[in-house]
C-alpha cells in the first residue's frame, strides 16, 4: 500500500464508487459552457463559425474528461482534491466567459484559462500525493499539458487563420497523448491497470455528462422562446425541439446506453473503454451541442426560409449523434443497428431539400428521422429477452 492509499487519497482496487456531490457541483459549470458554445455558433453560422465551435468544444469536454479521471483516480471527498476541483470549476468558469470571443478579443484569456487548468492541476496532484509511484501518472500529465501549452498560447498571441490552426494543433497533442496513454521520456506510458480503476466510475460520469447536454438543449431552447415572445409557430417550434431531447435521450440509453457499465465488466480490456469513451460521446455530445444551436435559430425565426447554414446544422445535429451512437453501440454490442444507418442516409438525402422549407419544417424533418430510429428500436426490442452486451473490446 502506498502512502497515499495509507492517508485516503489514492484509489486503487477499492471497487466501484458512485459519483460524489463534488462531482456533481462541478458539472454546474458546464452547463453555462455548453450554453455558450451552441450560442457561439447560432450567431456565426459559416464554415468559420463551425470551425470554431469544433474547437471550443473539444478544449470545454477536455477538462471535464481529465478533470472527471483524476476525480476518480483519487477520493474526491479528500480536501486537496476538493482543492483541485474547485480550481478546475473556476478556470472553466473564466473559459466559458471568454467563449463567445476566444477567437477575438479574449484569446489569451480563453487559452490562459485552459492552460491553467490543466498543468494547475497536475502540479498541484504531484505537490499533494506522496510516493513516486502515484506522483508519476500526474507528472506524465503535466510533461504533455506543458507541451501542448506552447501552440494554445501561441495562438492566443496571433491572429486569423493561423490561431485556429494552433489551438487545432494544441488540441491534437492533447488528444493524441491520451490516445497513447501519455508516453512521457524516462516515465513511460500510464499502465493499463490505472484505467481499470477508472472504468466503472467513469461510466456514470459520461451519461451524466450526457443528460448534461441535453440539459443544455432544453435551456438554450426554453431562454430563445422566452426572449423572443409566445408565439403559434414558436411554441410549435419549442415542442419540436422538446421531442428532440426526449429522442435523444431515449434513443442513448436504449441497450446500449443501460448496459454501458455491464459492458466494461465484461469487457477483456476495461482500460480500453476509459480511452475511447471520451471520443465516442464527444460525438454524441457534438450532436446535441449542433441541433441546441439549430433550434435556437428556430424557435427565434421559425417561420423564415431555412438558410443553407441552418438546413445542414438541422440535419448535421441529429447525424453527429447518431454516429457517435452507432460507435457506442459497436463498442457495446459489436455490431451496429440498420436503423441508424438508414436514419444517416435520410438525414443526408433529406437535408438540401430542407433549404426550400422554413425552418420549423426543417427542425420538424430532422425530428422524425429520429422518431423512425427511436420507433425502430422499439419494434426490435418487443418481445425478446434482454440482450447481453458483447463489447468489441
């Protein structure tokens, strides 16, 4: 046993854990975050607009994921990890003020903000824990965050094209690093069975995070109907986007989305999940971060002619998600349902027609192609017994 498990502070091998309140907390702050991102591209609907959202997005769901495992690594309910925490909800809290103009006027503040939170935290984990062991999974932390800091405030300091390809390239080297489990000269890589320590934790946390979204979807939705009036065709475009959430919702948790922390206990890699969940409901969350921005658009000006912006975020939403599901259920049940496929192909065919109706119809389309997914579901689960998970991992 090392020290740190001595004093409380490391897990290890201790079992399962529930998510803690602390945790809970600290998703409060990324409610405003992904707020602002799918407001962020509301206003700018362009391919600079798209571009700059992909980014913001991958930078907030970063420190939510890292901070997420290392809350996880060790006992939260701990004060220094309390300390950590709350260090990591400020620094979000800075970086969602600064997201409706990172890539302006507040550049440096945006990837002052992210910087900080992540070596921050890294050195204050190698400050608090005792034992070489435990402080080396920090240190690797701190060695990728400090390189990757080079092009995010280096980009914060030019400007036009060149800051998003840095902070692009910023983002890969954080990405990439975790892919690899953090291959750091003279420390090596994270060992597989950290992971394993993570998994079944870090399951609850992703469909937390999740309904966080959508979450976010009813916020942004139900503030765009109260700013803008009562209306017909408003309040009909507030149901719309309500059936949304409730497809997306409904259509996440079906099998795949109730079995997820059955399947990292039967999984032969746990570890493997804990490295590609955070990609696979990256995507899903894009999804709804997309049609929250869409509905927005609607719910403002429903009855306008759907601009070719809006018809493909109205469709792109919907086809995100329904894409990082289909990788969720390939991971779940190694094999993916015909119905997302043949939803992607509708969404795909459907979406230049959508440019010819107003926006209400457009919101309306991308609706049902749910519907269809979440009907399709249904049909083929009556009947059946409970289907085990067979993770492809």
């Amino acid at each position: 046993m090392t020290i740190d498990q001595a004093v409380g502070l490391a897990r290890k091998g201790e079992g399962p854990q529930r998510a803690t309140l602390l945790e809970l907390f600290l998703d409060l702050v990324f409610v405003a975050a992904l707020a602002l991102t799918s407001r962020t591209l509301a206003l700018n609907l362009s391919w600079a607009g798209a571009f700059q959202t992909v980014v913001l997005l991958m930078a907030i769901w970063w420190v939510w994921s890292v901070t997420a495992l290392a809350t996880d690594l060790y006992h939260a309910q701990r004060p220094p990890i309390f300390v950590m925490t709350i260090w990591a909800m400020l620094g979000t809290i800075l970086l969602a003020g600064t997201l409706p103009t990172a890539f302006s006027e507040h550049a440096l503040v945006f990837a002052g903000a992210y910087v900080a939170i992540q070596v921050g935290r890294g050195i204050f984990l190698v400050a608090a824990l005792r034992g070489r062991t435990v402080r080396l999974h920090a240190s690797r932390f701190i060695f990728w965050f400090v390189v990757s800091a080079v092009p995010w405030l280096a980009g914060a300091l030019v400007a036009g094209s060149a800051r998003g390809l840095l902070w692009a390239a910023a983002l890969a080297i954080d990405y990439g690093a975790a892919w690899l489990r953090y291959p750091t000269p003279r420390l090596g890589r994270v060992p597989l069975s950290q992971y394993r320590v993570a998994a079944d934790h870090l399951a609850e946390r992703y469909q937390q995070f999740f309904t966080l979204a959508l979450g976010d979807l009813i916020l942004l939705t139900t503030l765009t109907y109260a700013e803008h009036g009562a209306t017909a065709g408003r309040t009909a475009a507030l149901l719309v986007a309500f059936g949304t959430t409730v497809l997306l919702w409904q259509i996440y948790v079906h099998r795949a989305g109730a079995l997820l922390q059955a399947t990292i206990e039967s999984s032969r890699d746990p570890g493997g999940f804990v490295r590609s969940a955070p990609n696979t409901h990256l995507i899903m969350v894009a999804g709804v971060v997309v049609a929250s921005a869409g509905f927005e658009v609607v719910i403002a000006h429903p009855a306008e002619r759907a601009t070719p912006w809006l018809a493909a975020i109205m469709v792109g939403g919907p086809a995100l998600f329904l894409v990082g599901r289909a990788r969720f259920e390939y991971e779940v049940f190694s094999r993916v349902s015909p119905s997302r496929l043949v939803a992607l192909l509708v969404l795909i065919v459907t979406g230049p027609a959508l440019m010819l109706a107003p926006a209400l119809v457009a919101g309306l389309a991308a609706t049902l192609v749910l519907l269809g997914v979440a009907i399709a579901d249904g049909i083929r689960a009556r009947g059946g017994p409970p289907e085990q998970p067979a993770p492809s991992l």
